[in-house]
C-alpha cells in the first residue's frame, strides 16, 4: 500500500462554485453551505482518497483559489508547485468557461515545466435549464487540454467526487510510470 501526497489547485472564475465543490467532497457531502462568502485568499482542505482498482490513497492538498484577478494574484505564491489541478467553470456561463484557458496558463507557470494533470470541471448542471456552455465543447476543450472532462453539482449529492477521483487516478498513474522508469534504468 503506497500513499501518495499531491497539492490540488482548484481555479476558476469567482461564484462557478469551487468552494462549494471543495467543501462537498472534503465532507463527503454533509457540508452544502447555502451562503458562502467569496474568496479573498486561499483556503487549504485536506482529504485522502483511495485510488480505485488498488490498495494505494492519494492524499490531497486542496488549495480552494480565489476567482477575483484582485485576489488570485496575490495568493499564487501559495500554491507552490501543483501537483494536479482542477479547473471550474459554471455551465450557466458562457464567460467562466471562455476564462478556463487564462486559469491553466496561470498554473502552468507555476510548473516549472512539468506536465501537470487537470480535470475541467462544468459545475451547477443542476442549472441545465439555464446551460450557456454545451457538453460536448467543453469536453472538445478538455481534450485539447489533456484533461478529462466532468460535469458535476455541488448541491447534488454523489456528483462532486468524480473529479478527484480522476486526478487521484491521474496522479497515482504518473507515479507508477515514474517508478517503471526508474526500474528500467536499473
């Protein structure tokens, strides 16, 4: 049994939902807060995770980020190097997903060159009746990225752990392809 330890930038436009997300599966879904305050530093939140199909946890460090440019300038420095990241978007708004591409560039300069895995997340689908942003391109957008591509809501109980699921299994896979490749070295 490995346990591994990744930091988790969740990014994205202020009000698309990332601390509810956050808080949801940090809680297991027990924690929906009706009323949140918006962001104005990052909030750290810690939660391990069993890879499936394996014996192995990934531990992550989530860093819940601000969405206001005022904000998320000053909190980077925070961030350290990511180890996986999660980008946010609200289906409801055409404009969170056109800033998704300004978010992954900002983490990526935070790198160091190093290929970080992400999941995109369309958040609020319990809001389908107001969608702005179709399915299929943002899963077109994800592909592009290298990412994998969730549709989730935070109110919704069952959807808000798909995502960290995807990175636990992205992260342990980059970790067995790192040990796989320090055994053909030897």
């Amino acid at each position: 049994m490995v346990k591994l330890r990744a930091r988790c930038v969740v990014v994205g436009d202020a009000a698309v939902g990332k601390s509810s997300l956050c808080h949801m599966f940090r809680s297991d879904g027990a924690v929906f807060q009706k009323n949140y305050n918006m962001t104005a530093g990052v909030e750290l939140l810690e939660k391990s995770v069993c890879v499936p199909e394996t014996s192995d946890s990934v531990e992550f460090f989530i860093y819940d980020s601000p969405g206001r440019e005022l904000f998320a300038d000053a909190c980077e420095n925070v961030w350290g190097q990511p180890s996986v990241m999660c980008v946010v978007f609200d289906i409801t708004s055409e404009a969170s997903f056109t800033s998704c591409s300004h978010w992954v560039e900002r983490v990526r300069s935070h790198c160091n060159g190093l290929q970080v895995p992400g999941v995109l997340v369309g958040n609020k689908c319990d809001l389908s009746f107001r969608r702005e942003v179709d399915s299929a391109e943002a899963q077109t957008w994800a592909q592009t990225h290298g990412f994998q591509y969730h549709e989730t809501s935070a109110k919704e109980i069952g959807q808000f752990e798909a995502p960290f699921l995807s990175l636990a299994q992205m992260f342990h896979s980059l970790y067995q392809d790192q040990i796989q490749t320090i055994k053909n070295v030897l």
